[in-house]
C-alpha cells in the first residue's frame, strides 16, 4: 500500500479543507432554508476518519461540521441531517463507527448515522434511484483513490433530481501522466466522455489538463448543472483536483466562496510553497480580477439589470465582492451609467447584485458601461 493512502499529507489536509470551507455555508444556508427538512449526507468512499499519524479525514470532518451547526442552530431549525458512510472495506467502517463513538461526535437527534460496506458501483445506484422528497436536499462525496470508478454518467444521474451537490476528487496527475503517454482503457473511457478527441493529447501542463476536464464537464452539463474545479498540488506538476457539480446558482456561489477564500489571488487552487515555483501563493494577495475586468466591461456594453450582472459574475466564477470592486472602479471614473426601475436617483456603490435581489429575483436597476459617458451622476 503506498504511504499516502496510509497517511494523508498535505494535499489531504487541504481537501478536506475545501470540503468544510464548503460544507459549512452549505449546511448553515439549508438549516435555516424555508422548506428543508432533512439534509442526506454521503461519504461513499469514506475510509476510517482517524489516520495513524491523528489527522482526521473527510467522514469525521462531516460529522463535527454537522454537530456544531445543529447545535447552533436548533433553536431556530428542524432540519436533521442524516449521515451515510460508506466504504468497501468493513474494517474502516467498523475503526470509524469506533472513532464517532468515542468522541462523542453524533447524537440521535441530530439525524441518523448509517454506515454501508458496498462498492461504490452498488451504493451511487441506490442513491440515484431514491425517489425526489420534498423538502430533502442531497450532497454527495467521492474521494477514490483513482478514477477506474467514476464516470461523468454517474455524476449526472445523481445531480439529476436537481437537489443534490456532488464533490468529486480525483488524482488528475496518473490521468495527466497517462495522458502524455498511452492512455489505459479504463482512463480512455473516463476521457472520451469529457474531452473532444482531438484535445486528449493537447494539454501543456496539469493545470491545463484539469480546467480541460472542467470544461469538458461543464460541456456535458451545461444548462443543468454548474460545474468548477480547485486544483491542489503536491509538488511540481502533481495535481490532484476537486470538482464541483450543483443545479443551484447559489450552492455554486458558496463553493466559489470556499475555494476564493483558500486562493484569494486566483480562486484557483493551493500549492505548497515551492522554493523556485510558487504557483498560487496567497500571502496578502488581491483577487486578480483583470481578465474578469474586462469580459464584464464587454457585457455591460449592452443595458444589464442586476440579476443579469449577478448570474455573469457567478458563472464567470467570480464572487459578487469582485464584481462591486470593479462597478465602483468604473463609476469613479464616471463610465459607469445606473438606472433605477422606479426612477430613483442612483446611491453611489449601491449595486443590488447580493444574494437577497437575486433570490426574490428582484430587478432593481439596470448598468451600462460607457467610456467616459456623459450621463453621470
Ligand atoms: C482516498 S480514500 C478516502 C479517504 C477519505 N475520504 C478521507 O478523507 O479520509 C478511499 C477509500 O475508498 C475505499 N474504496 C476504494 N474503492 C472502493 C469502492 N470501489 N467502493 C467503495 N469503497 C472503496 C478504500 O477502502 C478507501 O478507504
């Protein structure tokens, strides 16, 4: 067995990272969402949750981000949150089940905790054919230890209800490696339902290779579900990479949240601090927003509302924080021309592209960007 899947490194700890960051908004929002009443939690390749070396892995993660949130939050929610752990290998589960216990990490009334031994073929074929609940929402995990497994067909059948998130890591660098030389069958069939043929053998580097199969995904799904990646590297040109999948504009704004709050430069990825190669350090850094700067200009050449100017910024993956930065930018520099719908006279920095417009999809005003406009105010 190789040592890091005995002992998670660093790239572990920033994937489970990543997952709570996540996590966390997610289960604050739906706790308190009108209509939710139970959340169905899933770890299908879970393993033990307490490693040799004492750091705790994604089921234990889960399970004390659930705790803390029920517990702040009952007085003012009823939303359980059932815990499905699933891992093929029974000794894991049995040396997790111990963990939870002895740490006193799960509570009855907090929801259920089930664990299951099934392959993950059996278990995601169970979960896609569980009947859409009303008022259930869904988030799924997979961690394999390769892709052989994971299929994009998979991923879409879970999101397919439309009230399921999917969190998905996979070791990209053996794909990436694989990639540059022959290609095993199993990696082609995983490729050939994401990439255009002639793209297979293009990609210059890791990173490259991975916004590839973001794109390739996000191809599949589009007008579905949203997709994004985060890029974790190990050591120069290793990487591993997290997908994200969700139908909702707003889950996909929380998980952009979490990864921008990691990668507050580039909302890319985490890397170690290389000696000569740095890719993202993040030590004081501002969001590089330039390429960002500039579609929006382009967009806003047309008359756009609010909530147009909020879905572009979201699914551009940037955060709505970015986008006000740059609205102020042009309006200082008076480009910037704003229309209130009931004729009101504009407040300077008032954008209305938060969340509270977006949700009641209340159009507030409509931008336009004109180069040195005349229209001021
Ligand atoms: C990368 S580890 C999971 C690590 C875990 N998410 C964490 O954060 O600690 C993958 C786990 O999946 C299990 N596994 C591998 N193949 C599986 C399969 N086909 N079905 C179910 N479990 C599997 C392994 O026993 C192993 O514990």
């Amino acid at each position: 067995m190789k040592d890091s899947q005995i002992n998670p490194y660093e790239h572990s700890d920033i994937k489970v990272k990543l997952l709570r960051l996540y996590l966390e908004k997610y289960i604050n929002i739906l706790a308190l969402a009108k209509g939710v009443h139970t959340v169905e939690v899933y770890d299908l390749f879970c393993g033990e949750g307490i490693y040799n070396n004492g750091k705790e892995g994604s089921p234990v993660i889960i399970l004390r981000l659930i705790k803390e949130i029920y517990y702040k939050s009952r007085k003012n929610s009823e939303v359980i949150f059932n815990c499905n752990f699933n891992d093929y290998n029974q000794e894991k589960t049995i040396k997790l089940s111990n963990y939870i216990a002895q740490k006193k990490l799960h509570y009855p009334e907090m929801g259920s905790l089930k664990f299951f031994n099934e392959d993950y073929q059996v278990i995601k074929d169970r979960i896609i054919q569980q009947t859409n609940i009303k008022g259930v929402k869904r988030f799924v995990f997979i961690d394999p230890y390769g892709y052989k497994n994971i299929s994009v067909g998979h991923i879409e059948n879970l999101l397919s209800d439309r009230n399921t998130e999917v969190l998905l890591f996979l070791p990209t660098q053996f794909m990436y490696r694989f990639e540059k030389k022959s290609t095993p069958e199993s990696l082609y069939n995983f490729l050939i339902e994401v990439m255009p043929e002639e793209e297979k053998s293009m990609s210059s580097s890791g990173v490259d290779f991975i916004h590839k199969l973001r794109d390739g995904f996000g191809d599949k799904l589009k007008g579905k579900h949203y997709v994004d990646s985060f890029i974790i590297t190990r050591n120069v040109n290793e990487f591993f990479a997290l997908f994200f999948f969700t139908s909702h504009l707003y889950g996909f704004e929380k998980f952009l949240e979490a990864k921008w709050s990691i990668d507050e430069e580039e909302g890319r990825g985490w890397s170690p601090k290389f000696e000569e190669v740095d890719l993202f350090s993040n030590i004081g850094v501002e969001a590089r927003t330039d390429k960002f700067e500039e579609k929006l200009i382009t967009f806003l050449s047309q008359l756009r509302s609010n909530i147009e100017l909020h879905h572009f910024t979201i699914e551009n993956r940037h955060l709505t924080t970015h986008a006000v930065q740059i609205l102020k930018k042009i309006q200082n520099s008076n480009n910037l021309i704003v229309n209130n719908v009931d004729n009101s006279k504009p407040r300077k920095g008032a954008f209305y592209i938060g969340w509270n417009e977006v949700k009641t999809n209340m159009i507030k005003c409509y931008f336009k960007y004109e180069n040195n406009g005349t229209i001021k105010y």
